[in-house]
C-alpha cells in the first residue's frame, strides 16, 4: 500500500511539474553562453511567409538584449546568443499578462498564442525542437540573411539600417472588424538594397557613440560600427587582439573627438559576396544603407596624420 502511494506521489508531482512547465515554459541562456560575436548585424527586419502577418524589426544589442519597435515605441523583447551558425532568440513572453481564462485556453490550444504576440517563430507545442518561447535562426552568409528553424511561417531575417528598423515602411488596414496588416513592396526595396560606393580618401572620424565592445564613427557623412577587438573570440578577432594599436585607443577615446583611423573589415571573404543577395562587389566595397556603413570593422589610429 505504501509503494502504491509512493508511485501516487511521483507521478502527481510530475504531473505537477509538467503543469508548470506548459503554464510557463520560458527558458534563457546560461550567463557562459553570452559571449560577444561578429556574425550578427545589429538591426534586421524579419518577413513571415504570409501577408497576415507584419514584418517585425529588430535590433540586437552587445549586451545580448533584443529590441523590437513598434510604432515610435521599444520594447525590450528578450536575448539573443549564437551557438555555431545557429541564432538564437529567447524571448521575454512573462510581459504578457494573460487573465486565468486566457491561460486555460492558451495553455492546452495547439500552439502558443505568446509566441503569435512575438512575431518571430510559430509552431506547435509539441514541437520541443527548442524551448517554446526560444525563435531559432540559422546565420547565413555572416549575418546578411536569417533564415528561421522549424517555423511554419518561414521567417527570413535582413539586415537594414538603424534608421530602416525604426521607421515604419507598411501600413495598418483592416476588414470589418478583423484588422490586418499590409505593406507596399517598393517602399521595402529601397530600405533592403545596401548600395556599393568607393571609400572616401578622408581619414578623419568623428566618435558618435561608444560602448565597451564598439563604437560608431562618423566620416564623410557615413557611420561605422567599429569593434574592441579584444572582447571577440572569433577567429577572425585574434589577430587584431593581439596587437596593441587595435585595441588600446579604445581606453581613451570620447564622444566627439576626431581622431585618423585605418579601417580593416573583418571575416568578409569573396565568398560571402558572391553568396549574398544583398551584397554584389569585393570585400573591400563599401555598402551603405541611410548613411550607414555595412558590417562591423577593425581599427588602429594613425598619429602621423593628426
């Protein structure tokens, strides 16, 4: 009889646990895998394969906080790491507050309604591929295109400017009283088309803003996010980080000073080019985008010339 109620017990306080893991079934990365990477661009805006649903933008911080804006607002949406060419999002569902009727019905429907709210991955309940609050992406082409895992939307991600994922390029419409959105396609071509140009023979930038792991330099009228190469374990970092005048400056450099840059661009081989749908050139082209200069780079100063 003991046993009995022994087995009783176990399994009531599985089923318990089970309960709890379908009423709130958000995981997050361990703090070990929050490490800095070079092969995801900061801002993307990411497409569904269906009309019904809006394109989302997003942008992902070095601090491995995910943005998403809607309208004029931001909303912090959860955190992002990357394991090999594989990223991932795990979105903060806990600020959706649902009332007890709302959780009866979404907590046994087939799928999640939290991640319908997200806008980045839909699939079923059943599929425990990965966490359900967790939108998984694989990297192509170092970060040019996202392409989303075991989604039945089909999420592709594209990298745009920082002024392209604040700005609103559809429009809201609906029918009756079942709303929808919609958007107009050539106003999208002209915010995903990165355009080549020469680089500029000025070597002076100016320091718009700075963080531990980069910061963004202004010249000619062109922004570029430049890497403190010290903080990347990549490859393509090591050898940067291994020499002081790629680093160092970073420890004293401020917003507003001028100060002469050699820039290097890391990890972009021709191959990525020829791969990449947005990029067409050679790995020393320039592609701008809203003034902003593609991809990430390293740099040392050149006193000489100050």
């Amino acid at each position: 009889m003991k046993r009995l109620i022994y087995i009783l017990l176990l399994l009531s306080v599985t089923f318990s646990l089970y309960s709890l893991t379908i009423i709130n079934p958000e995981k997050y990365p361990p703090e070990e895998d929050l490490i800095f990477t070079m092969d995801l661009y900061p801002n993307y805006v990411f497409f569904g394969n269906t009309r019904m649903v809006a394109p989302v933008e997003v942008s992902f911080a070095h601090n491995h906080r995910v943005y998403t804006y809607i309208n004029d607002s931001i909303d912090t949406l959860g955190l992002w790491i990357i394991k090999k060419d594989t990223l991932l999002i795990y979105q903060n569902w806990s600020r959706y507050k649902l009332d007890e009727t709302e959780e009866k019905i979404y907590n046994h429907s087939e799928y999640d309604f939290r991640s319908y709210l997200g806008g980045l991955h839909w699939r079923k309940n059943s599929d425990m591929t990965f966490p359900r609050n967790v939108s998984a992406f694989l990297i192509f082409n170092r970060g040019d295109s996202l392409f989303a895992l075991n989604d039945e939307e089909n999420h592709i991600g594209i990298p745009v400017s920082s002024k392209g994922v604040r700005d609103r390029h559809y429009y809201f419409t609906g029918i009756a009283t079942l709303p929808y959105y919609d958007y107009e396609p050539t106003n999208w071509l002209d915010t995903l088309y990165w355009h080549p140009m020469l680089n500029s023979k000025d070597i002076i930038f100016t320091i718009k803003k700075i963080d531990t792991t980069c910061l963004s330099a202004l010249k000619s009228g062109i922004i570029f996010n430049i890497l403190n190469p010290r903080y990347y374990p990549q490859a393509a970092a090591l050898p940067y980080a291994k020499r002081r005048e790629y680093c160092e400056w970073f420890d004293r450099v401020k917003v507003g000073d001028t100060i002469s840059l050699e820039l290097t661009r890391p990890a972009y081989e021709q191959e990525v080019f020829d791969r990449s749908p947005y990029l067409r050139g050679y790995p020393d082209t320039i592609y701008v985008l809203d003034n902003e200069a593609y991809g990430y780079w390293f740099a040392k100063p050149i006193y000489k010339n100050q």
